[in-house]
C-alpha cells in the first residue's frame, strides 16, 4: 500500500479547526474594514447610524433613508419587518487590522461553543429522546412494518423524505432542524437496502434545495426583498420554477445513486463502511419480531407529533430553539409515562442518549468559532466591497452571473442567510439599478448563490451530519459536486432568462 493510499481524510471536527487556522491567517492577509449600519430604535422612533467610532441618531423617516441612498420603505423597519443592523451604501472604510493570532484561534471554538448553546441543547435532548424511543422498542417495530409496506417501492421513501423536507426549507429555512431525522430515517434507508449516504443526500439535499429556491422563507426571502427595498412576491414566479426543476433534478440524482447500490452494495460511496455503519445502528432493525402493539403505536405517534408540532411553532408561532427544545423534553417525559420506565431507566437512557451526539454538538459549536474569527477580523465587509467593485459597470448578463457565484463565495464568509442579506442587499441591489435589471432578480441571485454553496459548506451543518454516521467529507463531496454543477447551471440559465423576458 502506497504512503498516499494510507493517508485517510480527517475528522469533521480536525476539518473545522484545519479551516479555523486558515482563517486566521486571512485576517493577516485580508484588510480590516466595514460600512457603517443603520438600525432603528423603537422606543424612540429613531434611525440610529452607527460607525466603528460614533452613534447618530436621526428622524425615522422616508426622507432620512433616501438621503442615506436607501431605498428601502420606513415602514419596513417600523413593522419590525428589518430588525437587524443594514449596511449603508458607499460608507465603506478601511480599520485598523484586527489580526487573529494564537490566543483568538484557540478562544474562537469555545467562544462559537457558547455562542451555539441553544442548537447544541436542542441537539444534545434530541439525542435522549431518541435513546427513550429505543428503549421501548417502538422504532424496530416501526421500521419492520414500513419497511414491509414499500417492498419493492422503497424510491417512494426517498421522494416523500425530499420533497416534505424541501417544503419546509422553502416555506420557513428547515436546516439545523433536520439534525433530529437522521438518526430515525437512516435505519429505514438501510432497511431498504440503501446506503446511509442516501439518507443523508434525502435529508439534507431536500433542506437545501428548499432554502436554494426559498418561496416564502422570512429568514432569506422576505427580509432580502424588504431590505432591497421590493416586496417579497416579485420574483416568486422564478423561484417556484427553479425550486420544482430542481427537487426533480435533486430526487432523480438521489434516486439514481440509491438504486444502484441497492442492485450491487460495492457501488455504494462508503461500501468499505458498511459493517461499521450497520453496527452503529444495530438497536434498530427491520427484521425484528418485536410486534407494532397499540402502546408503540401511541409512542410513535407522540414521537412524531413533536416534529409536528415543532415545524407548526417555527412557521406559524415565531418559536425558536427555547421552545422546540420543550417540546422535545416534553416528548421524552410523555413517552418515558406511557411506557412505564423506571426512573433509574429512564435517566441512564435519556444521557446515553445525548452522549451520542456530544461529538456532533461540537461541531456546531467550532463551526460558529470560524465565524467568530471572521467577525473579530473584520473581513466580512471588506469582500463585500471588492465583489461590489468587481461587478460595477458590467453587461447585465454576465453581471448576473457572476453575483450568483459571488454570493457563494461570500458564503463561507457571512454562513447566515438573513446577515447576508441585511448586510449585501443595500449594497448589491443598487448595482442592479445601474445594469437594467430588477431588484427581485438580484433577490433571486442571493437566494441561488447561498444555496448552492450551502450544500458543500464546511461552516454549515453539513459536517454535523455526516459526522452522525461516520461519514467523511470528502466522501460527501465526491457524491454531491456533480449534482451541485447540475444546479448551478440551472440556476446561471434561469437567471439569464429571467433578465432578458
């Protein structure tokens, strides 16, 4: 065996910390700088412009925005519609270098750590009610009997998973949410004979194709279009015809993979873990003989009627981690009742549980740090700078296009898609002014470049995923990068069409 055949790719969290370093190093490299932001205080009906040194206030009104060169409605920051910080135009200025050395590299995990306790808690609860629910035995028999039903349709459990997951990404930013689904959905995949990778590519490539081609997402859609100053319906027609060719693109990919491994196990991406994967999941099988008996029916239904209810309170209540967490603990409280577990049980189960993804809580956690390294850096703002400079002045069509690709790359810099857009679009949108072309296509060009980079993005929840099964990153990206060149043709060719109709 050769020395490069014995080199294997390192761990998720040895990838975040190789990336960590490299961005520390940028900051040495990469100016320091930052536009000033506007931001209102309701309390006193006041724009606040705030700059490295000072704080202004002004009257909240229409008229205070179009001397800024916001053309941005004030109603939009009265109704709370904009409630973060926006950048504003041509207030770009360099800083004073904020290098990251040794001492920010090392403190930036623990300070994403901290930054991160309200997902890693989710997480780390999810953990115990899914070691609750294997405690009674409800999901072997559960999966015997679905795995029953799809003989021979077994592709439908990858369209409904895709699709229903799409859903969600488009209506409301399903994403760190799908770290509960696997560990559940991944035993019915093997069961099916698949691989866990397509469980994963089903999971997570539905929550980005979703959130690619956000509808009526308020966290990427509605607050781009309201800071670039539109309303969130122009543009929509676009976006539904580029999220339904792409789930069908994204399905026939997953589907496509998935058979193939069925038909012949070698072909599969991560054969050479085969015996290890199943064994991480051997509490789980479909061939127990464990019967569906009314009591596991009822600790289904309370299993499921949590993600129910979590999805219900995210989209339509304003909820946020506190709340979905609650919901979780409640659920596992309910289940540990209707089964009768002892207390002793039922608290070594439930930690058990959360030990599991400890390993996964950290990732989150150092993959925040890398952010933290940015924003002490101050670099974020000074590639918003030079992509806006680089994009001035050119023809419409390639200066779509070469947006899109932008906001990939910026994407790794600035991984929240509601930051990227208060930050970028009072910035980008204006260029679109000067080349011809409608705000809400610069709208669409944000949305398509964040999501295509999100399918590969170190920074994201990628990581966390793929580390839930043992799975390498680069095994991920050796899957998925044909698929993401596939979108990310669609997506430059739909924008195109859309500036020239």
């Amino acid at each position: 065996m050769s020395f490069l055949q014995k080199i294997k790719f390192p761990t998720a969290h040895t990838v975040l910390f190789i990336i960590a370093a490299i961005v520390s190093l940028l900051t040495w490299i990469i100016p320091a700088g930052q536009y000033d932001r506007l931001s209102y205080d309701n309390k006193t009906d006041t724009l606040i412009r705030a700059s490295e040194e000072t704080s202004v206030s002004f009257p909240a009104t229409q008229k205070t925005l179009d001397e800024l060169a916001i053309q941005i409605p004030i109603e939009k920051f009265k109704d709370g519609a904009i409630s973060k910080p926006i950048s504003i135009p041509n207030t770009y200025q360099k800083l004073e270098g904020q290098p990251q050395g040794f001492v920010g590299f090392i403190q930036a995990p623990l300070k994403g750590i901290m930054q991160s306790t309200d997902i890693i808690l989710l997480v780390l609860i999810i953990g115990g009610l899914i070691s609750i629910v294997n405690a009674t035995k409800a999901f072997e028999a559960g999966i015997a009997w679905l795995a029953q039903k799809l003989k021979g349709r077994e592709f439908i459990l990858i369209i409904m998973v895709t699709t229903l997951i799409a859903l969600g990404g488009t209506t409301f930013g399903l994403e760190e949410e799908t770290i509960a689904f696997y560990p559940i959905l991944i035993p019915i995949f093997l069961a099916a004979k698949y691989d866990a990778l397509a469980c994963i590519a089903s999971i997570y490539i539905g929550s980005s194709i979703g959130t690619l081609a956000s509808t009526v997402n308020p966290f990427s859609t509605i607050i781009a279009s309201d800071a670039a100053g539109i309303s969130w319906t122009e543009g929509l027609n676009g976006r539904l015809i580029m999220l339904l060719l792409g789930l069908i693109i994204c399905i026939a990919y997953i589907i496509r993979y998935a058979q193939r491994v069925k038909k012949n196990p070698k072909r599969s991406l991560i054969y050479n873990q085969k015996e290890e994967i199943e064994n991480l999941f051997s509490g789980i099988s479909s061939t127990t003989t464990t019967k569906l008996s009314g009591k596991l029916k009822l600790v289904l239904f309370v299993f499921s009627s949590c993600f129910l209810i979590m999805v219900y309170g995210v989209s339509q209540l304003g909820w946020w981690f506190l709340e979905m967490t609650s919901v979780f603990l409640a659920g596992a409280l309910l289940i540990g009742f209707i089964t009768r577990l002892n207390e002793k049980q039922f608290v070594n189960e439930f930690i058990s549980g959360a030990k599991d993804l400890l390993g996964v809580a950290f990732i989150i956690g150092i993959a925040r740090g890398i952010t933290v390294l940015m924003e002490d850096g101050q670099v974020s703002d000074t590639l918003l700078f030079y992509a806006s400079e680089l994009t001035s002045g050119m023809h419409k069509g390639l200066f779509i296009n070469v947006t899109c690709l932008l906001y990939s790359g910026l994407t790794f810099f600035i991984p929240s898609s509601s930051g990227m857009a208060v930050l970028t679009m009072p910035i980008m949108s204006p260029l679109a002014d000067n080349v011809g072309i409608g705000r809400e296509i610069m709208v669409n060009a944000y949305q398509y470049g964040v999501g295509l980079f999100k399918f590969i993005n170190p920074t994201g929840i990628i990581l966390a995923s793929l580390a839930l099964v043992n799975v390498g990153y680069d095994k991920w990206l050796k899957f998925v990068w044909p698929l993401v060149l596939l979108l990310a043709i669609l997506a430059m060719v739909t924008l195109t069409i859309s500036i020239y109709l």
